[in-house]
C-alpha cells in the first residue's frame, strides 16, 4: 500500500527533502575584492599610493584607474561561472507518481522519501534513486550520468556485486534519467544530495578551481618587478643622501624608479589580448566562459576525452552487413540491385521499428531509439520511403521488445497474406529460425551455417559492433500475437552491424596533438571492447596502450595508477569519481589536463581540471556551467584548434611582456646610473608614465595579435613550472634594455655637454620613447630577422606604432603638450640625434640574432 503520510512526514525529518543543496554563491562585491590578490595588481596599488604621496596626483589615478577596469572585467567573467549548482537545481523535477496511503497519487518530487514506490511511463523523467520492483520493456536513457551512449534495458535481478560499474546496474534507476520505452516501478533507495546526482552536487562543491599557468607566471613577475623596484628605490635613496643630496628630491626620484620597474599597462594588456583570443576562438567553434583558460589550453599536455559525441558522431550508423554468408560494407548496397536478403534485411530494419526521422523547416528530427532511427537511416539512404512502405504493408499487429526475449516483432498484411517482421539478438535468434534466407533461397537451417554465422557476429563483437538479426515468416490467416507463436520456425535473413563511427576530422586531430607532444585519453561509460575499437581506428590506442575499466580502477590504489596512467589510453565504464581521480593523477605527474563532457557526471571532473570543455549541443546545463570552454559543435578537433590559440596567445603575451619589461629596465637603468654618476635627473615621473601608457602599452597590445606561427604546433607543450623568463627570454630583456639604457644615456649626455639640461631632458625623453617604439620590431622573433616574410603580416602593429609616434611628436612639437610634460623644441641637429638613437636598437639587436644564427648554424655542422 505504499507508505503513509505519516510514515513520509518522519522520514523527510530524517533524510530532508528530494532538492539539491544551493551552496554559497559569492557576491559580487566579494568577487570583486577577490580580484586584488594578485601580486602585480597589489604592487601597482603601492605605485599608486607612493606617487599620490610625493604628489603626482595624475600618475596615481591614471594607475588606479586602470587596476579598477581590470577587476571589473574579472569580476563579471567570475560571476557567470558561479551557477553550477542553479542547474542542477533545474534539473529537479517537480512531479512524481507514487504509491500513498494505498492509492496512486501525484506529489511534488521534493517529497519523496526512501521507501516510496514510484510508477515510471515511457516519457517521465526519473525523480528519485530506486530499485525496480517490477518492470515491461523498460529502456531508460542514462547518458547524462553514466555515459552509456544508448538507452539500457532494465530488469529486477538482483546484483551483489558492491563494485558493479553504475551503467551496469540493470535493477538500478537514477534521478534525471529518462524512460525511453516501456513502464516500472521501483522503490525509492536515495534522494536528494544521498543520490547518485546529488553526490556529483558534491563533488562540485568540495572542487575548487585551480590557478591558470598564466596566473602563476603574472603572480611571479610581480613578485620579481617589487623586488627589483624596492632595491632599486632604496639604493637610490641611500646613495643619493651618501653625497648629500636634497631629501625630497631623492624621494621624487625614487617614486620615479617605483614608476619605471612596473608596467602599469600590463594587466590590461593580458587581459584585452586574452578577450582578442576569446573573440577568434569563438568563431572556430569554442566558447570561452574564464578569460585565462584561453592561454591554460597552450599549456595543455593531456586531453581526457569523452567518446560518445566528440571522438564520434554520436549517431549509430549501420555499416555492415551479413547476408548470404558475406560480411559487406553497408555503404556498398547502394552500388548494386538490391534483392533478397539484402532487401529483406533493409525492409525488416524499417518496418519493424518504432523509430522515425521527420525533417521539416526546422531540420532533422531524430524521434526513438538510436539503434532504431539508424536502420531508417540505412534503408533512407537507399532511396526507401518509410511512410510509403508502411502504406504498402500496414502495421496490423505487434510484440514489444522485451529484455527477457530481446526481439521484437511486427506483423503486416498483403493482400490475402500475412508477415510476420522479427529482430532481436542474434544468439537468441538462431535458436528460433528453421529457414536460412540465402542467394535468393530458402534452405534448412543447419548447425554448420549455424557455425558460420556465429563466427562472423564474433568477428563484429570484437570490432565493437552492436550485431542485429533479422528475420520473417508468412501466413495464410492473421497469426496469433504471442511470443510463442510468432517467434519460432523463423526464415533467418542476415544482420546488420552498427557502430557509432568516429568523426571523419578526428584522426589528422590526434595526430596533430602526438606532434605536439599532447597525449590523447578517452574516458567514456560504453563498454570496454566498444572504447578500444574506436580507439584503435583512431590510432589512439597503440602497441603499448592499456585499457581499465571503473571497477578495475577501483581496485587500484594511488601508487598503481599513478606508475601505469602513462601507459593507459583507454577508461572504460567510469563513474563521475574515477573521472576525477585520473584527472588527479595526471595532475600529480605535473602535467596541464583538459577534460571534456558532457553530462552531470562529468562536472566534477570538468571543475577539477586546468580546463573542462563541455559539449554545446548535447551537453548538460551543469556540465557547461562547471566548464571553462564549450565547444559549440561537439568535436574534439576544435579542442586542437583551441590548443593552437592558446599557445598563440600565451607566445604573444611573453612578447608583450618581453617588449614592456625591457623598456621598464631601460628606464630604471637610466634613472639609477644617472643618481650613482651625479647627472641631473634626465627623466621625470610624467615622461615615463606616458612612456609606459602610451608609447609602450599600445605596441605591446599590438604584438599581442600576432599571427601563430606555422611550427607551434610541432613544439612540446610547456611546462607549467617553467619561468616566463626561460629559453634565455630573460638574458635578451636584461641585454636589450641596458641597450636601450645605453643608448638613451649617451643621448643625454650629448645633450646636456652641447646645449643645457632642458634640451637634454627634451632629447631623453624622445629618444627614449622613438627607441621603445622601434624595438617593438625586434620582439616579433627572437630568432629570426625583423626584414624577414613576416615583416608586414601583423597591420595592428605598424597602425600601434604609427600612432605611439604621432602621440609622441604631438607632445615634443605642440607648445601647449610641451608645457605640461615640461619639454622645448628641439633643431635639425637635435633630431637628428634624436633619429640616430632611435634606430640604433634595430642595428644592435639584429647584429646578436645574425651571431646568434651563425653559432646555430655551426654547432649544428659540428654535430653532423
């Protein structure tokens, strides 16, 4: 009689209510302040502060300006990420069919209890965690959580096995599934955060993301520019109060060192060159939700795949045939007449189907079950009609799959005669048919073509197909409709292997991330033969290459899955925690993991990793909202593209950074050899704040935007310990800005020896800044000369430098601007100077890659 009001009252005391616990969502303005806990920001806040102090009012607004438009834009990319758990919440569903009180009442889904008995139709969504008690046909829909990739017969067996695989819990039903076919009921066993669902909740909650490699690397720099700027400011303090200069002065000085050693414009700069990536991937297919994921994909060593969908079309398609003791490639029926078996088999697949495909305005619909719309899609590819056939031999009466039987059967009038339609599982078919259909023959069925046809279902097993058997029988009269009447002494025709085939682009994709040096790992719930084939085809799984399954990673500890992970390709039949422990031990091996999903199950996972991608199209509301990519058209090849960007895009930022840091040293350099010799200040705070907004900040953005190179896909992904300054990157930034220093210092001197310190400030300050200007050019390659192919494929940078130059004139040559940043005109011979100075960091820094090309060269001789 179900249980009582009473007996649920107690118990929804005991076990609470059938939702979703919400968690915490932070506030915006929390979000906010969290923003400032980057080191460089909290150094750019210090910069400001200091110079507000000394009473360069401008410079410190103009800083915190910036910093403010910084944690504004991070701010709103967080607070789109913080909805997970509201989907999972949606996903609650608000009504339920129970036994109460002995009667079959509605209730809302929040209140159900363990122990209620829920009633399940074809349709309904499934409220609780049960146990089936009884059930007809039951196809249930477990994708979301499981991963299986077709609907899964349920039964009432019973299963002891604690280590049974979810997807392999026939007797088992879960919240949020779907009844694809038949009816049950099933007792409620968990609800709420106790389900199934409501553990992935969980899981969600206790991940927490992590920090991106980019973050790291800024976090470092801001620790080395404060470090710099702080021994620097002081040095020059100390040493200037040594000779006994003017305190206040000293002080001014030291702000305008504190001014030099940081790139106010760098935050800004990432952050707008991240948004630029985020705006080219989103046409290649891949939506980017958390700017710094753009640049964690460049790091990327491991993809953790899903199959279903990404690594494959998620359609099942039919592709081959067994007919007239023949294994065919389906594609080849096209070529010929079809007739007998063949047409046979064709027609059975359409007719004794539930299965329907409807294409209007809107597109193709595909309405049943998959294993069924792909027998339509095979006989539609051979130009057969179903509505029309349907019409010719009308449906008159029929037997339901069955997961006891595992056939279904239809039958159909012609005229005076009746057929009877039957498809099913193969073993169990060749034990119901008399007759074997064969070259246009009937003949008895014997146990050596028995034989024969076992052999080749074996042989379409192991290649992971789903194998169908099909066959027929004719009467005089109308035919009892049962089982046993039906579905004995049958005409076997032939059946059909089907698969869902990997997409056409997949292959030239993994092959792509072996050059990269990316190793490729599918995770899925099918089974294990089935994950290996498609594998295999993909050439994924190599000579070397294992396969686990979740019950097999179960029983392994930490230590064994962390000596074999290298080794595995393949995880088969995983549950959502297994999913994130293989996340956790490639992790732990220092490598950068990108996961892909697309149901509940997967969200965990996808939150644990560097990077989650969830699926677009078929892909949960919580899997996108724990992700920090989705692919918009579900295919693994745009993973690799979005790879391609990221390692772009971070490339370009080490130019942004390579470009501004050895400006910044060329101007801490000028000011801190100018105090130790005696000079008069050469620079003051306004000339390099405008130096470091104008004539540096938009270069730097410029060279944030340029093209990928052809070979960055041939390189192996970096580290994500490794230094922003390796690979010598930070010997060039020292090198070039004592190049910029020295140049600037002599300018200086030329001008302070011939004319007066005015005229030398004023020749400083252009020099300093044309240089800046034209060493943006070398930056483009380390390696390669800047009159290269590549000299004009990036027009953002010759339009950025057209424009710092035009500024930088107007300042130098507009009497008004030259009053407020304390400049005088300067004759030919000044400019001409001025030119020389400018240009030369071209001359210089194209001397040492011309050495450097040379020494290449020769070792590379000497080691042949």
């Amino acid at each position: 009689m179900g249980l009582s009001s009473e007996d649920v009252s107690k118990r929804i005391q005991v076990y609470g209510k059938n939702r979703m616990d919400q968690g915490k969502t932070p506030s915006f303005a929390s979000l906010f302040f969290a923003q400032f806990k980057d080191f460089l920001i909290l150094v750019l806040l210090a910069a400001a502060v200091i110079s507000g102090i000394a009473g360069e009012i401008s410079d410190a607004m103009l800083i915190i300006v910036i910093v403010i438009m910084n944690a504004l834009i991070g701010t709103v990319q967080e607070k789109k990420a913080q909805t997970s758990m509201a989907a999972l919440k949606r996903l609650t569903i608000p009504e339920a069919k129970v036994l109460r009180n002995g009667k079959r009442v509605i209730v809302k889904s929040d209140d159900l209890v363990p122990g209620d008995i829920v009633y399940l139709d074809a349709g309904d969504f499934v409220p609780a965690d049960g146990r089936l008690i009884e059930e007809a046909s039951l196809k249930i829909t477990e994708a979301s959580l499981t991963g299986e990739s077709v609907p899964v017969d349920k039964d009432t067996t019973a299963i002891t096995d604690p280590l049974t695989a979810l997807g392999d819990r026939s007797n088992s039903v879960y919240m949020t599934s779907l009844v694809n076919y038949g009816r049950g009921q099933f007792i409620v066993t968990a609800t709420g955060m106790n389900s199934e669902i409501g553990k992935i909740a969980g899981m969600i909650q206790g991940t927490h993301s992590i920090q991106t490699p980019l973050q790291k690397r800024l976090d470092e720099l801001g620790r080395i520019l404060a470090s710099g700027a702080i021994f620097a400011c002081v040095a020059v303090f100390a040493i200037g109060l040594i000779r006994g200069g003017d305190p206040l002065l000293l002080f001014l000085t030291a702000v305008s060192l504190a001014v030099a050693a940081i790139p106010e414009g760098l935050p800004a700069i990432v952050t707008v060159v991240l948004a630029i990536g985020v705006q080219k991937l989103v046409s290649k297919n891949a939506l980017i939700r958390k700017l710094p994921a753009v640049e964690t994909l460049g790091c990327a060593s491991v993809i953790c795949c899903d199959k279903t969908g990404t690594l494959t079309q998620n359609r099942m398609t039919i592709e081959k045939i067994i007919a007239n003791d023949q294994i065919q490639n389906a594609s080849d029926l096209k070529a010929k007449i079809m007739n007998g078996p063949e047409k046979m088999i064709v027609e059975i697949g359409m007719l004794c189907n539930d299965a329907s495909i409807i294409t209007s305005k809107d597109g193709v619909q595909q309405i049943g079950d998959p294993t069924e719309v792909a027998m339509i899609d095979l006989a539609e590819s051979l130009d057969y009609n179903q509505s029309a056939v349907a019409m010719k031999l009308p449906r008159v009466g029929e037997l339901p799959f069955d997961s006891q039987r595992k056939m279904m059967t239809t039958i159909h009038r012609v005229g005076d005669t009746w057929y009877s339609f039957t498809k099913g599982a193969p073993d169990i078919m060749l034990e119901r048919v008399r007759y074997y259909f064969r070259d246009n023959q009937i003949i008895p069925m014997n146990d050596e073509l028995a034989r024969g046809l076992t052999d080749k279902i074996n042989i379409l097993s192991d290649q992971a197909y789903r194998v169908i058997a099909y066959a027929y029988r004719q009467y005089d009269t109308m035919p009892e409709v049962s089982a046993e009447n039906l579905e004995h002494d049958l005409i076997f025709c032939g059946m059909t292997g089907m698969i869902d085939p990997p997409r056409e682009e997949v292959k030239e994709a993994i092959k792509i991330c072996k050059r990269a040096g990316i190793k490729t790992v599918m995770i899925t719930g099918d089974h294990k033969n089935t994950a290996v084939a498609i594998a295999k085809q993909l050439d994924l799984f190599e000579k070397d290459s294992l396969a686990y399954t979740g019950t097999e990673l179960s029983e392994m500890n930490d230590k064994e899955l962390h000596d074999r992970i290298k080794n595995i390709a393949v995880f088969a039949r995983v549950a959502p925690e297994h999913k994130v422990r293989i996340v956790n031990a490639w992790q732990r091996k220092g490598h950068v993991v990108a996961m892909t999903g697309d149901g509940v199950n997967d969200a965990p996972a996808l939150k644990k990793a560097d990077i989650g991608c969830a699926m677009g199209i078929t892909g949960t509301d919580v899997s996108k909202e724990a992700a920090e990519m989705i692919l918009t058209d579900d295919n693994f090849a745009t993973i690799v593209a979005a790879v391609r960007e990221g390692r772009g895009i971070y490339a370009n930022i080490k130019k942004a950074v390579h470009f501004l840091l050895s400006c910044n040293i060329a101007e801490i350099l000028i000011l801190f050899m100018a105090t130790i010799i005696g000079w008069v200040q050469p620079l003051l705070p306004i000339h390099i704040l405008w130096i470091n907004l104008i004539t540096d900040s938009l270069p730097a953005l410029a060279l944030g935007v340029e093209k990928n190179s052809a070979e960055i896909m041939n390189e192996k992904p970096r580290s994500p310990k490794e230094s922003i300054f390796a690979h010598g990157m930070g010997g060039r930034i020292v090198f070039q800005g004592m190049v910029l220093a020295a140049i600037t210092l002599m300018v200086y001197q030329t001008g302070f020896a011939n004319y007066n310190v005015e005229v030398a400030r004023t020749m400083c300050f252009a020099v300093l800044g044309f240089s800046q200007i034209t060493h943006a050019l070398n930056v483009r390659s380390q390696k390669n000369s800047i009159f290269s192919s590549r000299l004009f494929t990036n027009p953002y940078l010759w339009g950025a430098l057209g424009i710092s130059c035009v500024l930088q004139l107007a300042v130098l040559l507009v009497p008004a601007f030259q009053s407020v940043f304390n400049v005088v005109a300067m004759n030919t011979a000044q400019w001409f100077v001025v030119f020389i100075g400018s240009v030369c960091p071209i001359l210089v820094v194209e001397l040492t890659k011309l050495i450097g090309h040379v020494m290449r060269k020769y070792f590379i001789q000497t080691k042949k």
